[in-house]
C-alpha cells in the first residue's frame, strides 16, 4: 500500500534538511577537534589558508588569494566570525553534494507539469500538487498522467537491487557536481576579493564608487535571489522538490556567510601588504575619502 503524501513530503524535508545539519555539525567538531583536517578542508573547497595563535584556539591570520590579513588589535570579532563563515561554507558545500546523492539513491522525486508522462524511473507514487493531493500509480514511462492532476510530485525509494553501475554513475555524477560547486564558490570569493581591492585603494570617484557599487550588488545577488525564490515557493505554494529547497538553502547559507565574511574582514582586519605594513581596511577608505576631498579643495 502506497505512503501518503504526508509522509513522503516530511521524508523528503527531514532528509534534505538533516542532512545539512549533519554536515554543519561534522564540520563544526573537525574544527573545534581536528584542525589539521579542517584546514585541509579549508584549503581545497575555498582555498583560503589561515594560522592560528600559539594556543591553537584562535585565529591569528589569514591567507585570502594572495593578500593577508589579521584582526586589529583588541578586535575578537575576527577570531570568531572567520571560522563561522568557513564553517558554513564548507560544510553546504559538501551537503550540495550528498543531497544529490541522496536523491538518486535513498529518495528519488519528481516534479512533473500538467499533462506529462510517468517518469523513466521505474514505479513511483505520484500526488497532485492541488490541495487535494490526489494519488497516481505509475509504472510505465509511456503513461500520460491525466491533466485533471495538474502538476504531480513523484516520489520512489531506491530499488534493492540498484546496480554497481547505477551506483558508480551517481557517485560520479556527484563528483562532478562537488568540483563545480568549488568552482563556483571559489569564483564567488574572488569576486569578494576583488571588491575589497577596489574599496582599500578608491579614491572616491564618481566611476569606482559606481564600479564598486556593481560589484557588490554581484556579491548580494546569490544570497538574494535565493532567499527570493524560496518566498516565492513558500507564499505561492508552488511544487518543488526536496532536492531544489536544499540546493537554493545551500546557496543562502554560502551568499549570507561570505557577505558576513566579507563585513568581518572590513571592519574587524587589517591587511598586511609585502613590506609588513598593517593597514586597517575600513580607516584606509577613511582616509582616502578625506584626502580626495582635501585635494578637492
């Protein structure tokens, strides 16, 4: 006898979810016991590299594609707020990954249109996304779910006698999936990077503060077009998968972490430029917009 739709839904959000809670656990006790691996972990996902203090409790500094900085004195936001972005960062990174494994070998689901065959993925319950919930059987990808269903959600747990193949291609698909994601975090950062060169060297012109508005508009564009999505699926009622949710929640989390990595770096680092000189970044910007409007003047 087929589960409710109830009962598939709250599977589907439970696992998604607690998958992410897991990773971010996982991640926060490789850090708080296991360092060395935290480091490692650190290095090849953001590669971003930091020391710690002779205590190894702390932050001391950090290693930001080419640049270093450390906290200003009397400043124990950096110490703090650093391994917390890095946290998350990391650990959404990997639980992208394994929400998409999950989804092709514990939980499959399905997000179909009004007047759409059966999925080519076996049998699969199917429930209308109307507030009825009406259910569907299918077994055959050459059946055309009635229109009277509107759009359906299908769901199937892994069939026990998955192959090795079918294994190893999703593990593979996978792989793939957890290099793009560093990919794209990585390009992400050095945007970030990139943004904080422009505002530690402007002068306050007309054309770099318009340059650096872009680019931190580019930066809140991740954090906020996910969050957008997900109201808009909430408030909407809209159909979407486990595998969706998880996904625009992992990009929230790693847009909302690195803007607040972002903001510690600003207000709480210092840079330490080639000769050993320490420059607060938010005081340099300080002074720089003073000292164009003293030669303004």
């Amino acid at each position: 006898m087929a589960q409710s739709f109830a009962f598939y839904n709250d599977a589907n959000f439970f696992i998604v979810y607690g998958l992410i809670i897991c990773c971010l656990l996982v991640t926060a006790t490789l850090y708080k016991w296991y360092v060395g691996v935290f480091s490692s972990l650190t290095k090849q996902i953001l590669n971003i590299g930091y020391n710690l203090t002779d205590d190894g409790k702390k932050f001391k500094s950090m290693s930001f594609y080419g640049d270093n900085f450390q906290a200003q004195d009397g400043n124990c936001c950096f110490s703090y707020m650093l391994p917390f972005c890095f946290i998350i960062m990391v650990s959404m990174t990997i639980a992208g990954t394994l929400i998409t494994l999950v989804d092709g070998m514990v939980l499959s689901v399905v997000y179909l249109p009004r007047n759409e065959k059966c999925p080519d993925y076996g049998d699969m319950h199917c429930y209308s996304t109307s507030n009825n919930h009406s259910y569907f059987f299918c077994n055959s990808s050459d059946i055309v779910i009635p229109e009277s269903f509107g759009s359906v959600n299908c769901y199937r747990w892994a069939k026990r006698n998955m192959s090795t193949l079918i294994v190893l291609e999703q593990i593979g698909i996978c792989t793939g999936l957890f290099e793009a994601l560093k990919w794209v975090i990585t390009s992400y950062l050095r945007l970030m990077h990139y943004a904080l060169q422009v505002c530690h060297k402007t002068q306050c012109s007309g054309c770099t503060r318009l340059k650096m508005i872009f680019i931190l508009l580019l930066i809140l564009l991740p954090f906020l077009g996910s969050i957008i999505m997900l109201a808009y699926f909430k408030t909407r009622k809209t159909a979407v998968t486990g595998l969706t949710m998880g996904v625009l929640s992992c990009i929230a989390a790693v847009g909302f972490s690195a803007m607040f990595m972002m903001c510690t770096l600003w207000f709480a680092g210092t840079k330490v430029d080639l000769d050993n000189k320490i420059q607060p970044l938010y005081g340099m910007m300080s002074q720089n917009s003073h000292g164009s409007v003293r030669n303004q003047n």
